[in-house]
C-alpha cells in the first residue's frame, strides 16, 4: 500500500448533514410562535389602559363643607371671606357656579401665581374632588351654571355634527385642529390637547377669560355633547402622515415642504459647485 493511500485511510469520511426533519422543522415553527404571541401578550398587558372601573368612574358630589374649608384656606385672599370679591385683586365669585370654579381651579389656573394678560393651564393644586367641593360651596352661595354629572360627557355624541358645530363656534380661535391660536393684547385660545370633557363643558357654560358663554339657549347639553365628542375625536386621532404641524390644513404643509425644498436644493447647488 502507498504512502497516499494511507493519508487517505487517516482521514475519516464525514456523511453530509441533511435538512432537520418535517417534525422538528414544525415544532421549531410553533415554539418560535408561541414565544412571539407571549411577547406581544405581555407587552399589550403592560401598556394597554386598564379597563377596570375605578373611583372616576362614578364622581362623588362636591362636599360643601369641605368646599368652605378648602376655600377659605386658599381663595379668600383674592375673592374675599363669602366670595364677595376684594378690590383690585378677584372679582366676587357670587353666581359664578360650581362649573366656573371646576375649570378654574381643576386646570390650575387658579390660584394664580401671578397677574398676567391670561392664567394659563398648570399643575393643579388640588384634586378634582377638592375643586368639586370648592365649586359645591361657592354654588351655595348664589347659584350658577353646573356641569352635567359624569366623566366623559362626550360619550354618545355624534362626531360629525360636532365637527361642522365646531368648525362655525370654536375653529375661529381654537384653530380646525383644535391646537389654539393667538389673540389681542397677549392673551390666546389655549390648545384643546389636554382638556377633558368636564373642562370643555364649563368652558363652554362659563366662557372663561376671552371665550362666549354658549347657553343652553345657543348650543343645546346635546350639541355640546356633539362638539366634545368631535374634540375627543380630534385628540385620539393620530397623525399617520408624521407631524400635523398645528393641523391647519395645506398651507402649512406646502409652505415647510417649500422651504426645506429650497434649503435643500441651494445646498445641493453648492455642492455640485464646489465638487467641480
């Protein structure tokens, strides 16, 4: 026997490895599957809203005397011990209603921090029940609107119908988007963004700041409906397309398409200038 020969003996035969089996392929399919679905499941768990009922769901009433309490901790400084107003610092709160003070102090506008052209929507100091107690106790002393009970008072409401109520009674400050716009001496229509449905109702009862009151005889409790379930429409709908720039419609859409367009052109120009 030759020297090759022998190597060639030395050398071991490997059988070459065939496809994995119909089974294993199947069971390898179906366990990647499964993982995926566990994957999927536990992150909708984590980041889904609840769906339980909590507290909100059914609002306590204002508590009065809890309301007094509250109000003369906090608010007689400006509107004086019954409300009554003090000079050159709050106007008398005598007939404002429960809803008025629900907006004011549920958004934090009030207290305010500071006289400007226009309180502006901050962190709360008290919880919704505290401002409901305040509005319960200032609505004792002489009446005014109310809000509507519940927590999405937009529910039911037709989106539609409240789209054309908005776009004739609200686009005009508020923007079609909802997004606010400015108005005279340093004052604005604040963004619809953040509002619930109980702060779009007092507003549209009270007329806070630079807004109209729209009574009952100018926009029905089922157009208001109608108008906070168009909001709510408006801020759960997303912006498919990238950033809704404010949703005004074409013209801002055109006019940053133009200019990044011109910006990218001239340095496009520049370039191939230099380059040759």
């Amino acid at each position: 026997m030759t020297a090759p020969q022998r190597r060639l003996r030395l050398v071991p035969r490997r059988r070459p490895a065939g496809p994995p089996g119909k089974v294993r392929r199947r069971i390898s399919t179906a366990a990647r599957l499964i993982g995926a679905l566990i994957v999927v499941g536990g992150l909708y768990t984590v980041f889904s809203p609840s769906t339980q009922a909590t507290a909100q769901d059914d609002p306590k009433p204002g508590n009065v005397a809890d309301g007094k309490q509250l109000f003369e901790t906090a608010c007689i400084t400006c509107h004086g011990l019954y409300a009554q107003g003090v000079p050159d610092k709050g106007p008398s709160l005598i007939g404002a209603g429960s809803a008025a003070v629900e907006f004011q102090v549920g958004t934090g506008r009030m207290p305010l921090k500071r006289h400007e052209a226009q309180a502006e929507r901050k962190k709360p100091q008290f919880d919704e029940q505290q401002a409901r107690d305040i509005g319960a106790y200032v609505e004792s002393l002489g009446g005014g609107p109310e809000i509507p009970a519940g927590e999405n008072l937009g529910a039911g409401g037709d989106v539609a119908a409240g789209g054309e109520l908005f776009r004739v009674n609200c686009s005009s400050c508020h923007s079609f988007g909802g997004g606010g716009g400015a108005l005279s001496s340093g004052k604005y229509a604040p963004t619809l963004e953040e509002a619930s449905s109980r702060d779009i109702y007092a507003a549209m009862l009270t007329g806070p700041q630079n807004m109209p009151v729209f009574g009952d005889n100018q926009l029905t409790p089922a157009e208001k409906h109608d108008i906070i379930a168009y909001v709510q429409n408006l801020q759960s709908d997303p912006d498919p397309g990238g950033f809704g720039l404010g949703r005004i419609g074409p013209v801002t859409e055109g006019m940053a398409i133009f200019l990044i367009g011109i910006v990218f052109l001239v340095f496009t120009t520049l370039w191939i200038a230099g380059k040759s």
